[in-house]
C-alpha cells in the first residue's frame, strides 16, 4: 500500500520507505501487489524473474494496471497449439464459453442460495443451449449476472445497497467494492496460470486483445462469485466497513486507503483458507483450487478428460 523502494542484496528483497527498511526473503514471496508508487531497479527484477514472482500494478482507483510478468519456464509448444486450436475451432471453442458460464452462473447461484433467495439463474442458464455464437453466449451471462446484481441488494443492509452495476468509475460503495475486489480476483488467476503450462493470452469466452491477460478474466468468471461477492457481505454484513473507509464524490466512489487495507487483509486470509477436496480427498487453500481449475483446463485441451467447471459444494 506505502510508496517505496525494492532494493536486493543477494538473495533478499528490502522494502524501503520513510517507515525503514524491511526485508523480504525471496522464498516467502508468492507475488507482489503494488498499490502504491513502487520504485525498483534491474537486479530486484532479476532475481523475481529467475524466482518466477509476478509484480501486479494497481493505480490510485484500485484498478488493475499490468502486471511483470516473469519469463515462461513451463513452456509446452504442444500445448500452445492445442490452445489455438481450441480457439480457432468454433465448435470447441463454443464448448470451453459455455462451460466457463455454466461455472459462474452456478456459483452465483449457490451465492444467493445460502441466503435462501429465489432466483432465476438455473432457468435463464438453460438459454446457453440454443446460443449458437460467443455473443449469444455473454448475452446469457450478462442477463444472468444483471439478475443476479438485483438479488444482492436482497442480501445487503440499507446504505450499502447496489442499485444496479457501475464501473468506471463506480458510483456507490458496493459499486467500488466489486471493481476492487474483480481486479484483486483477476491478478490472482494471473499468479496461478503463470505456475502451468497455459499461455494467459488465449482464451474462449472473452476475446483475446493485445496488453491483456485474457485467459485470466475467463478463469475469473468463475470464482469471483467465491472470492469476491461473498467476501463482500462478510465484510459489510459484519460492520467492518463502513462509508468512513470510502471517498466519495459527486459522480464516483472509491475505497480510501484504509478500506483497500481492511479488504486486502480479508482477500489474503480467504485465499490461505482450506476445505478438504472432494476428489483430491485432502485439504486445499482456495488459492489453490485456482491452479487446480487451470490444470482441469489443460487436460481438457490435451484431450485426457472433459473440462467441468467448478462449483461450490459447500
């Protein structure tokens, strides 16, 4: 969160600001989430690029920037075409989109469930049957995730109410919450697509573009519904956050920097959480189910085992 400095010497990185110095030993380091003015020189990228640490870069909204993306050690040119292939095959590709909505929707679903909220979700996914082009397909899941937008304000106190999805910039306070916490989700995926064989730029539902990471927002469909939504009303149902840990303007609303500190803290602490694996039959973090979805893609891909999305069953 503080402005400083990445300094190395030998195999340690220091954090340096006006607050001192602190180290940070390279083997404790995942990756690195910049939300403040971050100052680094070549060597601290040597030794991240040869450890395989990513570098996320947030402006002052809290918006995802870019990220350093270390060069690729686990590289596999037959799965790259594979890749490819998936793309340009519009049957294929068809089936990866569908599948990677079907997860979303599914964990929105268990989302509202929990509150025991009726919804429309399972009747409006059945839509995905008669789409027959990618359109069609973010036409169903933008009718979903609009629906599921309304139930929400079901689900939240007065004040902290929705009214409808606002990006750039968002409007209200759970508005902001959302984009902060979509951007936190986004670079997550980015870590652990980094960690396989997967090249992050080609994907299925979203279009691939130039300067994005575009695999990493369809993993992300699926879990920010997990990771984000429901760490929201944890957050606002528990009375941690309230309109004090945002600036707020006529026309915006953003997490002033206590309130990113408040949601990063609960963010790192929800991905260090376990559950025991139904099919692993042992527990695993939430980051790591993350890495375990990439892995299930690859084999898809490959060819070995069909690709199911996943699902909350808890």
């Amino acid at each position: 969160m503080s402005d400083g400095i990445l300094k190395r010497r030998e195999n340690t990185v220091y954090f340096v600001n006006k607050d001192g110095k602190r180290p940070l030993p390279i083997n404790q380091i995942y990756s690195i989430y910049a939300y403040g003015s971050l100052t680094f020189s070549s060597q601290v990228v040597h030794l991240l690029a040869k450890e395989g640490v990513p570098i996320h870069f947030f402006n002052y909204y809290g918006f995802y920037d870019g990220s350093f993306y270390p060069r690729e050690t686990l590289l596999s040119g037959n799965l790259l075409i594979k890749q490819a292939e998936h793309y340009m095959d519009h049957d294929k590709r068809m089936v990866l989109a569908k599948k990677f909505v079907e997860g979303a929707s599914k964990n929105m679903e268990k989302v509202v469930a929990y509150y025991k909220i009726d919804n429309q979700i399972s009747h409006t996914l059945k839509d995905l049957d008669y789409s027959q082009t990618i359109t069609d397909v973010m036409n169903v899941e933008a009718r979903i995730r609009s629906h599921y937008y309304t139930l929400m304000d079901e689900i939240l106190p007065n004040g902290f109410k929705m009214e409808g999805r606002s990006r750039k910039p968002p409007e209200n306070m759970v508005n902001a919450l959302i984009s902060f916490g979509n951007s936190l989700v986004y670079s997550t995926v980015l870590s652990e697509i980094y960690h396989t064989q997967l090249n992050p730029t080609i994907s299925y539902l979203h279009e691939p573009f130039e300067r994005r990471y575009s695999l990493a927002l369809d993993l992300s469909e699926i879990f920010k519904p997990f990771l984000v939504d429901r760490l929201i009303f944890y957050l606002v149902n528990k009375r941690m956050l309230s309109e004090d840990d945002f600036e707020q303007d006529l026309n915006y609303c953003l997490l002033n920097e206590g309130g990113k500190k408040i949601f990063l803290k609960e963010y790192d602490e929800r991905l260090k959480k376990t559950i025991k694996h139904r099919e692993l039959n042992r527990k695993v973090s939430y980051r790591r189910l993350i890495r375990l979805e990439a892995y299930k893609l690859t084999k898809h891909l490959l060819g070995s085992k069909e690709y199911n999305p996943f699902v909350m069953w808890w």
